[in-house]
C-alpha cells in the first residue's frame, strides 16, 4: 500500500462473516500486528448461544471488561507507531448489549462502561463484511466452533440486522462495505487480491465493494 496506508484497520461483521480470517490475511499483507479479540475464552458464550437471556449479562460484561483491558494495552504499546489489524470495533460491544439486554441489565452495563471511560482510538479504515444469513449459517457450521452450535437462525438474523443499522449511520471514518455472500478472500487469492486492491483505493468516505460487479466492470 502507499505511504498513506491506514495505521489502524478494523475488520467487522456478524457472527460467521469471517472478520477474523480475513483479519489474519491483511495483516500478513500489511506487515501488521493483528489484535483479535478472545471469543473463544469467554466462559459464558456457549451457555448465552444455548440459553439465551439466563447468561446474556456476564456474557457481555465479559467481553466489556477483556476488550476495554485490550485498548489500554495497546494504547500504552504505542498504537500509533505500529500499524495493525483488529477483528472488531469497540463499539460493537454497545451494538450487543443493546441487541441481549433487558433494560435494567442495560443500565447496569452503561454505569459499568461509563466508569470505565474507554477512549477506543479510531480506525483509519473500517471493513465491514456484509452477508446473507444462510451465508452466516453455512460458515458458522462448517468452522465448527464448538461453543456456536446452539446458535439459531433467529438470532442471527437479529444480529445482521443490528450490524445493518449501525453501519448505516456510521460516519467515523472511512468505511469499505463489502458484498461478502458471494467472495471468499481467505481461501480464494483472486478474491482477496481483488478486495485488496479495493483497499488500497479506500481512503476516505464511504465505499461498496461488490465482487460479482466489480469482476464485470
């Protein structure tokens, strides 16, 4: 990339989209860091996909407190000197509480996030993968993450559609949507060569990047 290459590149989508992957890939691309955030290690995920509202508070508490500690780490590393790629957007964290919470665990986890006055730093680029639900559905099952085989289609759908909303009235920065129903830039190079070029063009504003009309034009 140039010499005006993003510093900071968020890689975000819902569940199955497969940001962290491609996160890895740019990141080897970009000679980057690569900041991903530990899913798996949340004790409480695979009881929220199984049983809903009974785990949604600690669930998400969870991630709160393991991703604030992350941007703190990486804001005393000198985030700035590096350039690096994460697999989420700080403020995802608020998308699914809002999503899982009843109102008074809501308010319980805005005191909680507001005490702990979280400053994320803010992306030079933000990716967002956007893809149809069966997509999602396939891709969850076919990684086989044993703590996603209780998650629905229901819920997913819900949690596209929060996705959806909040990119839509995102103006943080520049901002690439990709059409990810139909590409594969983790296993297919002529797709993700392709969605990298697309990168490297994005510098500002708002952009769609979708493959099936980009090959044709």
């Amino acid at each position: 990339m140039n010499a005006k290459k993003p510093r900071f590149v968020v890689v975000e989508g819902p569940i199955g989209a497969g940001k962290t992957a491609l996160a890895g890939r740019l990141a080897g691309s970009l000679s980057a860091e690569l900041v991903l955030e530990d899913v798996a290690g949340n004790p409480f995920l695979e009881r929220f996909y199984r049983d809903g509202r009974a785990a949604a508070l600690p669930a998400q508490m969870f991630f709160l407190f393991a991703r604030a500690r992350q941007l703190e780490d990486l804001r005393q590393s000198s985030l700035f000197n590096d350039v690096r790629v994460a697999d989420y957007l700080f403020a995802k964290d608020r998308l699914f509480a809002e999503l899982n919470l009843d109102a008074d665990e809501l308010r319980l986890y805005e005191q909680v996030a507001d005490k702990l006055d979280v400053e994320p730093p803010a992306p030079d680029l933000v990716i967002y993968l956007q893809a149809s639900v069966d997509s999602l559905l396939e891709r969850i099952a076919r990684r086989g993450n044993a703590f996603e085989r209780f998650i629905d289609r229901r819920y997913l759908e819900r949690v596209a559609e929060a996705y959806a909303r909040f990119f839509h009235a995102y103006n943080d920065g520049p901002l690439l949507i990709v059409n990810a129903s139909a590409i594969d830039p983790v296993h297919n190079d002529a797709d993700y060569e392709q969605l990298f070029r697309q990168i490297e063009r994005t510098t500002g504003g708002r952009h769609f990047f979708n493959p099936v009309a980009a090959a044709l034009a």
